[in-house]
C-alpha cells in the first residue's frame, strides 16, 4: 500500500530540465495520480523538497502553487501541506494526464470515460445547437485518410459545440479535444467506424439546419455510438 498521513520522504528524483517548475510540477502530480501519494499523505517541506529535488525553494513554492491551484494539493499556511483526492478535487484539465501511464501506455477506463462523456456532451449539443443555431455543418471532405477525417470531425464538432452556445460544453469539448489530439494515432482504430460513418454525419447536419432538435439529438446520439463496440471491449 501507498504512504497515508505519514510525511513522504525520498521519493523524488533530481530536476535537471530548464522548466524546473514544471519538472517539479510533473514528478509531483505523477506520484498522486498513480497512487504513490495518498489522499492525506503529508508533503516534505519546502527545504527537503528543494534538496531531493536539487532545486531552489523558489521553484519549489511555485510548483506547488500549481499544484494547490489545480487541485491536487492543499497548502496549509504555517503548517503541512497535504495531498487531495484527485477525483474530487479537479477537473478536465488532468484528463491527459490520467490517459496516459507513465510508461506510455493508455488508460483503457479513462480513454471509455472519454468517449462516454463525448456521447452526452455532443449528443445535447447537436440539441441544443438545432434550436439556437442555423450553421452549416455538411463539411466531411470525402478522403480515406483515418489521420484526415479524425481533423474534420474534431472541425465538426466543435462548430456543433459552438453552435449550441453552452460555455459548459464548449470548455468541456476544449479539455477533451487537448487530450485526444496528442494521442489521435492511438485512438483511431477504436473510432474509426465512426469517422467512416458519413451518412451519420450528414444526418446530423440535416436535422439542425432545418432546426430538427429532436432529430439532431437522436442523429447525433446514433452517430457517436457508432464505434461502442469497439471501445466498449476495452
């Protein structure tokens, strides 16, 4: 089992990048999101870290400070500074951090939270967008080209998205597309039927330029669907 209330020692490594803050930032959010660092287990103080870390405390106190701004930590004036539980405390912004094992490998349970979230998320959003928004959206290039289509579906979503006019879902698109464009090579193959599927698509597109709500979210719904098969055996 991982460390709890005790104060971690001796688990980091020395910084030798030129973004030091950010190395520090790094090593820290890996130790919590993979387990090494419980929940209530206690940080080393600033000296210590800065001397496992071969780091001055300065850079120390900033990497920290993101760390508590993201959630990840709470820093306690005068006292401890003690490790949050991540799935609690944060928000989309450290899905790409939990995609991917720090051996490269994905996370085959976050890569499906992914996909379901994409489902509800552009589902309501073509909704939304059929009765607030008259953009056209029949724009799927005819190529078959996996890397290609993956750009103009990514395109096509986001107008949807747009189009719905809710920030809720535009900042929630934004963090899943940042995740998703970085490891698109590795995720093709489980959405490939989905991208191939054109007619879904343009189904879609039909339904909110006629200001179909109904039919929009039932296109929409059918077309993200497409490749559960797939993911759902992940």
């Amino acid at each position: 089992t991982g460390p709890t209330s005790d104060t971690v020692c001796g688990m980091f490594s020395e910084v030798t990048t030129k973004r030091s803050a950010d190395a520090v930032f790094d090593q820290v959010c890996e130790q919590i999101v993979g387990g090494g660092l419980e929940p209530g287990s206690t940080l080393p103080g600033e000296r210590e870290l800065s001397a496992q870390l071969n780091v001055s405390r300065s850079v120390v106190r900033e990497a920290l400070q993101r760390l508590a701004q993201a959630g990840l930590i709470e820093i306690r004036h005068g006292g401890s500074t003690r490790v949050r539980d991540y799935q609690s405390g944060t928000d989309i912004d450290l899905l790409g951090r939990l995609l991917v094992h720090s051996d490269g490998s994905i996370d085959s349970v976050v890569l499906r939270s992914m996909l379901e979230m994409r489902i509800c998320i552009g589902t309501d959003a073509a909704r939304l967008c059929a009765l607030r928004a008259s953009s056209e959206l029949e724009r799927l290039a005819a190529t078959n080209e996996i890397a290609d289509k993956q750009d103009i579906d990514l395109e096509f979503w986001a107008a949807i998205v747009s189009g719905s006019q809710n920030i809720g879902y535009r900042l929630a698109y934004n963090g899943l597309e940042a995740t998703y464009r970085p490891m698109r090579d590795v995720i093709a193959a489980v959405v490939e039927p989905e991208l191939r599927n054109i007619a879904g698509h343009r189904a879609i597109a039909r339904s909110i330029r006629v200001g179909d709500a109904q039919g929009a979210e039932s296109a929409a719904k059918s077309l993200l669907e497409t490749s559960s098969h797939e993911w759902a055996q992940l």
